[in-house]
C-alpha cells in the first residue's frame, strides 16, 4: 500500500476527490495525512471526519521560508509519504523541500501549462482572449508550475464568461484528472523520461 499526504490551503475540494476516488476505486494506496499552512483550511474538517490525520503548520509563524519548509518537510515526513500532492496549496516551496520529494511530488495547477504559470490564470487567460484553458497536474520541480506535465483538461471559453465561471468549469475537470494522475502514479503507471511523462499502457493523458 503505498502511502499519499494531501497539503491544502484553503477548500481542499481536489483532495476530497482524490480521497473519495481511492476509497471506491480500491487503489493500492491510502490517505495518511492531510497536512494544511492554514488552521481556518476548511479541507481539515472533511480529511479528520473520514479519520484522516490531519496536521497544520502556519507559514506565518515561521521567520523564513526556509524555516517553514523544513517544519513542513519533517511533519510529512512523519507521515513516511511514497507520493505528496499539493491540491490548492498556496505557498512556493524551496528547492531543498522540492528536491527532497523530487519524483514524488505532484501539484495541479489551473491552466494549460506551459501558459499561465502563477496566480490569477483564469484572469489573465480571460484577458488574453484565449478560446480554451484549462488545468494541470505534473510533477512539481523548484522553477514554479515548470514541471513535467502528467496529465491536461482542455475547458472551451464561451461568450460571457467572467473569471468565476471560467473556474467553477476548470475545478470540475481538476475533480477527474487529478485523481487519475494519482492513481497512474500509485499503480507505477507512469514513467519520466528526459523531462516528460508517459502512461505504461498507452492511456490518454488528456480530457477534452
Ligand atoms: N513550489 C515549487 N517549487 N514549484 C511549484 O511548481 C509549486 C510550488 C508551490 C506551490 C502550486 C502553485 C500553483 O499551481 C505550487 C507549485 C502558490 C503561488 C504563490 O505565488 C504560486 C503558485 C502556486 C501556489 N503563492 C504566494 C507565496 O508567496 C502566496 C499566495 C497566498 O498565500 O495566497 O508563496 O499555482
Ligand atoms: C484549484 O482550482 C487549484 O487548481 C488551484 O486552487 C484551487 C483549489 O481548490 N490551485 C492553485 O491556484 C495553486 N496556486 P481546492 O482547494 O478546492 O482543491
């Protein structure tokens, strides 16, 4: 049974997918902990009555970012993770904490990266006229949302949009691909080579 630690920030709703999909589809995999920078992360509540551990360690009361994600790292450490995945974490990460979990580390990010790295996507995609975006999940590699791409949904901008429903669109293709990403990756579906990912079998890497 490999082991899997979910950090969130805030909602937790792409965690909450993942556990729920784990639970019905009997992965070889479990949820150990879900680990948040937040107390207020509502995503705690939900992991801690499905009898999740939960942990929280505040980046505000750390002096540095160094000094937070050293903490961070020994608290999921704790947790002897195969995979951790950010699902809506919100603070960069060095690059003694990415190396640490080099390959074993996955974030999703809603855009179609490599467009859009950063904040406010749905926005700036918004503002650059774009006719489809879309989310993310790769491993996660010290220059931010730069890693090797695992998995992409393609979501077509209609007339109107405005930058909450362009993400209430995305967040629902975010709740099918990130879960597949994960279960690839605890079924060792997934292979890295010079800087991109393949599925063993052949299986789609993209929803459209
Ligand atoms: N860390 C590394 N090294 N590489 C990545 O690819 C990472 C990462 C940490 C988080 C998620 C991410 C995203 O998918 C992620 C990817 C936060 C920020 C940010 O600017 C940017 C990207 C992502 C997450 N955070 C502010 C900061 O100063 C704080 C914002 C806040 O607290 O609301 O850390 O988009
Ligand atoms: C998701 O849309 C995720 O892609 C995005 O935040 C939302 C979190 O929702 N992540 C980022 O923007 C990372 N910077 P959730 O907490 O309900 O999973």
């Amino acid at each position: 049974m490999k082991r899997i630690v979910i950090l969130v920030s805030g909602r937790g709703s792409n965690m909450q997918a993942i556990v729920q999909r784990c639970a019905e589809q009997g992965w070889p995999a479990r949820v150990a902990a879900v680990v948040a920078n937040r107390p207020d992360a509502a995503g705690l509540t939900f992991a801690a009555a499905q009898g999740i551990h939960t942990a929280v360690v505040e980046h505000k009361a750390f002096a540095t970012r160094e000094a937070f994600d050293a903490e961070l790292a020994r608290v999921i450490d704790g947790f002897a993770p195969d995979l951790v995945v950010l699902a809506g974490f919100m603070r960069i990460l060095g690059a003694g904490f990415v190396r640490h979990y080099e390959g074993r580390l996955l974030n999703i990010h809603p855009s179609l990266l490599p467009a859009f790295p950063g904040l406010h996507t749905h926005r700036r995609a918004l503002q650059a006229g774009c006719q489809a975006v879309g989310a993310t999940v790769h491993f996660v590699t010290p220059e931010l949302d730069h890693g090797p791409i695992v998995m992409q949904s393609v979501v077509p901008v209609r007339p109107g949009d405005d930058e909450e429903a362009l993400a209430a669109r995305v967040l629902a293709t975010e709740h099918v691909i990130y879960p597949q990403a994960v279960r690839w990756f605890v079924q060792d579906k997934l292979r890295l080579d010079e800087g991109r990912v393949t599925q063993v079998d052949g299986a789609s890497q993209v929803l459209i």
